[in-house]
C-alpha cells in the first residue's frame, strides 16, 4: 500500500502564512491537494504542526485528506506517525509549498520506485518544486532511529540520500519532456507567489485534462519566465 504524505505549516518566515495565501481564489495548500489528487495512492495524508489543524482540516477534508497533527520542527517524525497509523509499504513525500507537481511525472517516479524496491527515489533535472520523493515506510523509520541532526529531521530525506550504502536508491535524470532544471515554481518568497499567481491564471485557460502534464507546466513556466 502507498500513502501520499503532504508536510505543510503555517510559520514560513520569507512568506508569512503562504498555504492559506489565495491561489486561483482558493487556499495555495487547497491547490496542492487537488493537484496531487491526480496521484495513485490509496490513502493521502495532510502533516502538519499541532497549531496548524484548525485552520488545515477544512481544507484537507474538502480535498479528501486525512489531517495528522505532529512535531513542528522534526518532520521526519510527522511522516513516521503516518507510517505507523496507516502501515504503507512506500510514502510518497510532498510539501505544501509546491503547487505545480508534475503528475505524470511523479505517477512515473512511484511506479519505478515500486517496481525496483527502492528505498528512496526522484527523478533529476525537473523544475525546482515540480517533484515528488518516494522513499520507503521502512527506510524512513530507520532514519528516524538513527538520523543525528537536526538538519536531517527537518529536511525527512538527508539521511537516505546521503547513505547509499544503507539504502537502495534510484536517482534517474528525468525524461526530456520533464527536464527543466532552470525553472523554479516553488512558493516560497513574495515574488515566487506573484509568479505562481500568474503561471496558475495561464494554465487555467488549458482544457482541464493538460493542466497538471508535465509538458504544459514546464512549457507555461518557460514562457513565463521568457
């Protein structure tokens, strides 16, 4: 079984309050979940600090999330608690400040890791913010054991990428019609968020079948940034 686990908070200190920011009229953290609905997992998870549950459950519920309330600052644990309350075989690991997944490319990353048994798997080269992690139930908790810093704890996958030894990895260069390693379409300062505004407003006059296809989101953000 995977479970898509979500980590998102409300104490960003380049953007204050940015998941509750509109996005197209609704919450940003609203837009992540409908996008990363197109992902197949049978359960999806919203991991978020305990001070952050009232203003999340609406908007997890309305997107079919499942709310977990956990640690603010040691996020690996959060996603510990949802290995330990749902029993995934794999986790596929999200953050609330990326509103433009690739989901082709991230069904694609998922079934690799699947098919391969990794313990932690992404794809290279794609924009900044368009990705997805998928990382075994298992590795993360053995990360959890024995991760020493802070740094690894708050960052959930440090610990994995940087044992290859302890862990099967798969870090493949994506294909070429996901490659666009220049781009960024993360949220995470005043002037990413003016950009998200507009490249969101340019995918919404697409037929609502492209709009999450990687070649859609990486063409509008080069012509946007063009």
């Amino acid at each position: 079984m995977t479970a898509l686990v979500l980590q998102a908070r409300l104490e960003s200190t380049r953007l204050p309050q940015k998941s509750l920011l509109p996005l197209g009229g609704r919450p940003l953290i609203l837009r992540v979940m409908e996008a990363l609905n197109g992902v197949n997992c049978e359960v999806k998870v919203l991991a978020c600090p305990e001070s952050c549950v009232s203003a999340f459950a609406p908007l997890a519920a309305e997107a079919g999330f499942e709310i977990l309330p956990g640690p603010g600052e040691d996020v690996l644990a959060r996603y510990c608690l949802a290995a330990r309350r749902f029993k995934p075989d794999r986790i596929v690991r999200a953050t609330g400040d990326n509103p433009f997944v690739l989901i082709d490319a991230a069904e694609a990353i998922r079934v690799e890791s699947e098919a391969l048994g990794a313990d932690y798997a992404v794809y290279s080269c794609i924009p900044h913010g368009s990705g997805v992690q998928c990382v075994s139930a298992e590795a993360l908790l053995r990360a959890e054991r024995e991760a020493p810093t802070c740094f690894e704890r708050e960052h959930v996958c440090p610990y994995l990428y940087n044992h290859p030894e302890l862990f099967r990895l798969h870090l493949p260069l994506a294909p070429l019609c996901w490659q666009g390693a220049e781009l960024n379409v993360t949220v995470d300062t005043p002037e990413d968020y003016e950009y998200a505004k507009a490249l969101y407003r340019f995918l919404s006059t697409l037929p609502l079948e492209e709009r999450s296809r990687g070649a859609a989101i990486i063409a509008a953000a080069r012509r946007l940034s063009g």
